[in-house]
C-alpha cells in the first residue's frame, strides 16, 4: 500500500505538474550585493573599491538586489526584505556589513551573525534568525581593527 503523500509533497507534485506555481516566490534575494563582479563598472576589475558597503545604500544596483531575510519572485520583479534600526545605529540596517577584498585581512568577510533555520523545498515556510546588537553597530570598529591585522592574523570579530 503506498504511504500517503505529506503537504509538502502535494506542493511539490503541484508545483512540477504547474497546477501551482509554490516556487514562484522564495528566499531568491541575495543579503549582499554590494561589491560583486555582477555590479562592477570601475575601468580596472576592482568591484569592491567600485562598489562598497557605504555607496549601498544610496545607489542603485543594476542587476540584483540584497536585503536582510528577503523574498522575491523568480525574476527580481518585487522584492521584499527587512529594515531594522536599533535606535543606536546612524544607517538604517537593510543588508549584512562587511569588509571588502582590501579592508579584510583575509580578503573579503561578512561581519554578522545570521543563521538559515529551516525551510521547505517550496519555501511555504522558512526560517531565519539574524543577531542584532542592541548597542551601536562597531560598522567603523571592524574596519579598523581588521586593518590592523595581518595576513597571519586571526581576523577581528563582533564577538572579539
């Protein structure tokens, strides 16, 4: 006797035969954009002194988008992501800090803690925890000390 399919394999089934389209919509939003190749426009290839976390926020990307725990269509055509702003911070915080190719001393690095929970193979539900400090974000703290070191140097983390 066969086992009776589970929700999420009727949503599958539905999906593959188009009788519902449940991977239309997904965590297809990158939480990083800035200083991609993707988005570089500079004469010498240097996509992360053309396109730094800084300039983000005030420039519009050309071919993708970024945002904290963002969801999208299949085509970038509407987004949706979360802002959050600790009262603290002088940026409103739309998409995960780091440093660039240079500024790392291990090359690039994202700067934040988040955590991919659970999901779905059809995204009807997902799950995210990402770690706000309720204190000022250290966004000029971690570039510093990270200049600081060397290549031989553990890199320099919110937690230090």
């Amino acid at each position: 006797m066969p086992q009776p399919k589970t929700a999420e394999q009727e949503r599958l089934a539905d999906s593959a035969s188009r009788i519902a389209d449940w991977k239309n919509w997904g965590p297809y939003v990158s939480e990083r954009a800035w200083g991609t190749v993707r988005e570089d426009y500079s004469g010498d290839g240097s996509a992360w002194d053309h396109f730094p976390h800084d300039q983000a926020r005030s420039r519009a990307y050309r071919w993708n988008e970024d945002g904290l725990g963002g969801v999208c269509n299949r085509f970038q055509n509407i987004c949706l992501a979360v802002a959050l702003w600790n009262e603290r911070d002088p940026i409103l915080k739309e998409r995960l800090f780091g440093l660039t190719g240079e500024q790392g001393n291990h090359g690039e690095d994202v700067k934040e803690y988040y955590f991919y929970l659970d999901s779905t193979p059809t995204h009807s539900y997902m799950k995210m925890l990402y770690k706000y400090p309720q204190v000022e974000f250290p966004y000029r703290l971690l570039v510093e000390e990270n200049a600081r070191c060397g290549r031989a140097d553990p890199e320099f983390e919110l937690i230090d």
